[in-house]
C-alpha cells in the first residue's frame, strides 16, 4: 500500500491567504448532501465548508489529485484538523474534490500535536505500507529523509514532481 500522510495547513489551505472566521457563510446542507452523497456534510460547520469550497488552493487539489491517480496511493490525515474533525468530517471536506474515497484513515491523537511519532507509529502498526510520502510544510526531511515533502506555502508542480518520483520506486 502506498499512503500520502498529509498535512492540510500550508499544503492545501495556504497560510497567506486565509478566510476570516468572522466572515458569514451560508449553506444549503441537504443540497450539498445530496450532490456530493455525503451525508457527513450535516456536521460540518459553514467555517469548514467555506474552508474547504473556497479556502483550499484548487491548484493543489488538482495536483494531490493526479498524484493519488498516477500512484495509486491513499490520504492518511497528519493534519492537525484531525483533532478538530472525525474522519467522516474530514471525508466531507475533501467531498467538494471527489477525493473523499482516497482519505482511508487520521494518525494518532495520542502524541498530541507531534507529527513524527504519530507517523512512525501509523508506519509500524500497518506493514503492509510499501512507499510513503509525509507533505507537509514543515520540513521533517530530518527524520523521514527522502519520504519528506516539504511544501513552502502550497503543494505545488515541485512538491508533486518529488512526491510522485518517491511513489514511484
């Protein structure tokens, strides 16, 4: 199996531009349950579904997209949003891409906000891991070496072209 353990904040959900908490959004639930036939929409607040409409850089999306398509590879939530959100809920947020599916499980809350450990232990408890890749922005190059993907403020053309090199061997 091969897993991306993604991180959501400076990868997908650029720093620099952000949407204000404060700012009032609107949803009709039941229309983007039925659209996007994901019934954990109803528990997402109007914040995260702006987030995810409208906050995420489509540009990554569609990017994290072809890499998961050319590699075959799976989503392991490392994001911090993984404290805030079940894995339903973080489902739902990647519904508005179709890539809900892709999304098979979170690391653990046990380390608290510590990413290496939680990603060391998913690595140990699931063997039948063959390649990983760990994006993040955060460089973690220290401890995952060659299977780190630092992305600056987005996952961009670079952090897919070394995503999808270290996928594919």
């Amino acid at each position: 199996m091969k897993v991306i353990f993604l991180d959501i904040d400076g990868v997908l959900y650029p720093c620099r531009k952000r949407i204000s908490p404060y700012t009032t959004f609107r949803f009709d639930r039941e229309q983007l349950v039925k659209h996007y036939q994901c019934a954990a929409i109803r528990d997402l607040s109007d914040y995260d579904l702006a987030c995810a409409q409208n906050g995420f850089a489509h540009s990554a999306i569609q990017l994290l997209k072809t890499l998961i398509q050319k590699s075959n590879a799976v989503i392991v939530i490392s994001s911090s949003w993984k404290f805030s959100h079940t894995l339903p809920q973080l489902k739902a947020l990647f519904a508005y891409y179709a890539l809900q599916n892709a999304i098979v499980d979170s690391t653990s809350n046990d380390y608290g906000f510590l990413k290496t450990p939680a990603i060391r232990a998913y690595l140990k408890d699931h063997p039948n891991i063959t390649q990983y890749i760990v994006v993040d922005d955060l460089n973690m190059e220290n401890e995952f070496h060659e299977h780190a993907i630092t992305c600056p403020d987005l996952f961009d053309e670079a952090c897919y072209q070394k995503a999808l090199n270290v996928l594919s061997h």
